[in-house]
C-alpha cells in the first residue's frame, strides 16, 4: 500500500546481511525490529481501555448520537500501542542519538535544565485563561526573555507571540503594512535576495506584497548596486538574512539599512543565523527594523518533531508602536503588567496591527531559552556564537580539497560550511552523498538550499559537537566525496543499512498516501 517503500517492511540490514547466513524468520534483526503499521497489528474487538457498552452506559440526552457504526480504529491493547510507537522511535533519527548537521536550521543539544526548568509545575500548569493576577511568575519570565532578547540585539522592542520564524517573519511585515499606512503610503514591494529561505518570499506574498529577486555577488553576498537600483517609491522594504544562507556574513548590512531608509522603506532581517552573531553583533547597530530570533535554533529549544517553535520578533523604534498584542511591561513599580487591547492606551500603544495569536506564545519554550541564556550568561552567549563558527570553519577546512566549496575563498564562513558537488564523477549528485551519510550513521546536512550553489551542501555542525565527533563526522564525508568522485555505483542505492532503503521523496510528497486501506 505505501506507495513509496522500495524495500518492503523487511530491514535492509537484513538484506545486507548475507555472507551465507539465512534470513531470519521473524523477519526481525538483531534487536532492530521490524514494525507494521497499527491497522495491520490490530484486530477488531480488541481494546486498549475498558469501555462500558453503549446500551448499558447512562446516555441522558445523547443517545440520538450514538454510533451507527464502529469507529475506524486499530484495535490494540494498551502494551501492544505502547510496543508500537517504541518499536516505530528506534527507527527514528534524533539529536539526542547524534550529530544533525542540517544547515539553517541550527539542531543543537537541547539541555536537560531547560527540560528541568519547564517542567515546575509552577510554569508547565498555568493556563492561559487564569487571571492575570495569578501569574506574575510566568508574566515576570516572559518580560525577563523580552529583555534579554533586546538588549542582546540592541533593538528597541519585542513581539513574544510568534509562534515559528515564518510566524515571525508574517509579524514583521505586518509591523511595516502598519508603519506605511500610518504614513499613508501604499508601497506593495519587497525585495528579497536570491539566496532567501524559501520563507521570506512566501512571507512577502502572504502578507500581500510582491515580491522581487535581488541578485548575489560571485562571492554569495547581496549585490548592493543591484538593490539600490531596485529602490524607489513602491519598495515598501527588503528582507535581508544575515549572516546569509551561504554563511556569510553581510558586511555591507549597514549601507543597506542606510540605503533602503533613504528610500523610504524598511529593513527586515531574517535572523535565523543569529546563532553564528549572538554576543558578537547587535542587529539593531546594523539599522535594521524588525528581526525574527528562532528560539529553536540559537536558543536551544527543541525542534523537528521535539517541539514546537518560536519566533519573537525584535522592533526598531520605528515600527515597535506598530507590534502585535498582548505584551509585557514593567511599570516604574517594578510589577510586570500584561498589556491588552483593553489598556493598551495606558501603555501607549494604540497603533498595533492586532493579534497574531489568541494568548502569549510558546510559553513553554520562553522557559526554556531563559534557562538556555541565564545559564549561560553574556559571556557564555558570546563563545557560543565563537564556537560555532570555529566548528564550521572546521569542517569547511577539513573537507574543502575533497568537496568544493565555492565562497571559501572569500574567507572564514559564519555557522555553516557551503559545499558543492562539482567535481564527482558523471551520474553522481548531492543526493548520493546525502544517503551515504545515513549508512555511515549521520542525519544528513541540508541538500540543494541556498539555490545559487548547484548542488549545494550546506553543512552547520553547531558549537555543541565535541572535535572527537567533528572529526569522526569529517571522516565520513570525506570518505563518501572521495567515493562519489570514483563512480563507486553503489553509493546510487545508498542507504542500504537503514531500515529502509532510497525511498522516492519527491512522490512522497506530492502525492502521499494518507488513509489507510486494508
Ligand atoms: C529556519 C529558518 C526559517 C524559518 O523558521 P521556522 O521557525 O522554521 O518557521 C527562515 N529562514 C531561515 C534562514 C531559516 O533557517
């Protein structure tokens, strides 16, 4: 039924087993087991709670809704549900298990503090609906992040409801449709680079502006000619990664701001990257006017299918008035108060876009990165940021006689090494080096992003890989170039010690198999 599994449910290390030893008959191997879906497990009348029969349960007025018919669901008992999702998690790759080099998305180790820290009751039990009056901890930890988040980016205010760097990005430009209409201006531009996160354009259009591709210097910067002479009266602003998706640095981010301020536009900075520039640069001294920080990535929260995101937005004097509510602020008292649409004129802050979401945020995840910038503090925030691109320019050095990298020569990168896969022998691609790394035990870097490297590799190891594990990581990519550049053909059908083989992605995608049928 799936129409995406190339090798059946039998594990291909079974497969691979071979040398005369026969197949086992289990179809299980070694302690790697093999797991069909739940429907196939189940069967019909079994149950994993105790349910009263319908015509024995006191109905009151509800037994015209009673089912006609039993509802669609696998029958398991408790242990065999349990066992299930177990079995189904070992398949599974995680942070936890190793390193995740995926470029841009920062997948660094989430401590064991945070986890700590967001389990207190006192944090994990409030609800959103409680009154005010009765979560001044919770509203104190969120002010207490808003701070820190300012201060280290050296903006003047902070938007704490987005929920994801989309999100984020959504709010920002939110904030600039607001700025123009006070103006009275009606610019419907955005520039963007081509090297942007798929995001940022998709951000711009949602939001109702058109958008259009600014072009990248030979050496993957922002061609600052190409975009002063995209400025005019309809820009209403640009949106700007730094460092970029190539892991560089935008040394000309200032002359940007300068320029698209000239021209009457704003600058929004996706800050995704701000793990390469925490400590060590406040966007806010770089004239830009709202930025989205992923606590996911530089912050340490968990992220993939660990938790979920958040995206605070931090605002420039110029479009802070223009922020979404609720927010937090501490009166000249010292109380941190909760400022809504109903005392938001007590606070001075009339001219917000609105809400983006029905209560605060992630407030789980503000728990989290607090415990993730307290425990670290500003120092240790700055060697993060030292770390991390010690780490990179590590693996950038290590591997680039093997795998071009075509910006290193324009110096050191930030977080993030840019590979590319020119130069492997014909037939060979990014894709054959990707499935290679999971037989050698790696998640995979990030593959064809930014665009304007074909074939791009985009590899950030983040500061929290020892040198043993960067080491052994190099070994394998190297290890696997060198191979692609032989034309070993079996690297083609890699991975072949996973517990399934090369699986058609692109179908999977576009037309996947949802529902079940038996
Ligand atoms: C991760 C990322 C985003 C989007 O952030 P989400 O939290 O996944 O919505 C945007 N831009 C860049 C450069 C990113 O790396």
């Amino acid at each position: 039924m799936n129409a995406v599994n190339a090798s059946g449910w039998r594990p291909s290390m079974g497969e691979a087993g071979q040398a005369g030893v026969p197949a086992t008959s289990s179809g299980d191997y070694g302690l790697m087991l093999e797991e069909p879906l739940s429907f196939e497990l189940g069967a019909d009348g079994k149950c994993g709670v105790d349910i009263e029969d319908a015509d024995r349960a006191p109905m009151g007025g509800l037994s015209k809704f009673l089912r006609k018919q039993m509802p669609d669901l696998p029958g398991l008992t408790e242990p065999e549900t349990v066992r299930h999702y177990t079995r189904l998690s070992r398949q599974n790759y995680a942070i936890d298990l190793g390193p995740f080099p995926l470029g841009s998305c920062t997948m660094k180790h989430n401590p064991r503090l945070n986890e700590k820290m967001a389990r207190l009751p006192g944090f994990a039990d409030v609800h959103p609906l409680q009154p005010v009056s009765t979560v001044p901890g919770a509203l104190e930890v969120i002010n207490e992040l808003a701070f820190w988040l300012i201060d280290l980016t050296g903006m003047h205010g902070v938007a704490m409801s987005p929920k994801a760097g989309a999100h984020g990005e959504l709010c920002g430009l939110l904030c600039i449709r607001a700025a123009l209409d006070a103006r009275g201006e009606e610019r419907h531009i955005i520039l963007v680079p081509e090297s942007a996160h798929g995001t940022n354009p998709a951000t711009a259009a949602f939001a109702g502006f058109t958008v259009r591709s600014i072009p990248a210097t030979p050496e993957g910067r922002v061609d600052l000619e190409a975009l002063k002479a995209s400025l005019g009266p309809d820009v209403a602003g640009v949106m700007i990664t730094n460092p970029n998706t190539c892991g560089l640095f935008e040394p000309d981010m200032k002359a940007i701001s300068d320029a698209v301020h000239e021209a009457g536009g704003y600058v929004y900075c996706d800050g995704a990257n701000f793990n390469a520039i925490v400590g060590k640069v406040r966007p806010g001294d770089l004239g830009i006017d709202a930025m989205h920080i992923n606590l996911h990535k530089t912050f340490s929260t968990p992220h993939g299918g660990g938790g979920p995101g958040s995206g605070p937005v931090v605002l420039s004097e110029a479009l802070a008035p223009f922020g979404p509510l609720p927010f937090t602020a501490r009166t000249a008292d010292g109380v941190v108060h909760l400022v809504e649409e109903e005392n938001a004129s007590e606070f001075d802050h009339t001219q917000s876009f609105g809400r983006m979401v029905a209560f605060h945020g992630q407030m789980g995840m503000f728990t989290r990165a607090l415990t993730y910038i307290l425990s670290h503090g500003a120092d240790g925030l700055r060697q993060v940021a030292e770390d991390a691109v010690l780490n990179a320019n590590y693996v950038l050095r290590m591997c680039e006689d093997v795998l071009p990298a075509p910006f290193a020569k324009s110096g050191p990168c930030m977080h993030e090494a840019l590979f590319s896969e020119a130069g492997l022998a014909e037939g060979f691609s990014t894709l054959d080096i990707a499935k290679g790394l999971i037989d050698e035990g790696f998640h995979p870097m990030t593959v064809y992003f930014p665009l304007v490297v074909k074939g791009a590799m985009l590899v950030e190891p983040t500061e929290t890989e020892s040198k043993a594990g960067l080491d052994r990581f190099i070994a394998s990519l190297r290890s696997l170039a060198e191979r692609a550049k032989a034309g070993d053909e079996s690297l083609h059908s890699a991975p072949h010690f996973a517990p399934r083989r090369r699986l058609d992605e692109t179908q999977a995608a576009r037309k996947p198999v949802l529902v079940w049928q038996g």
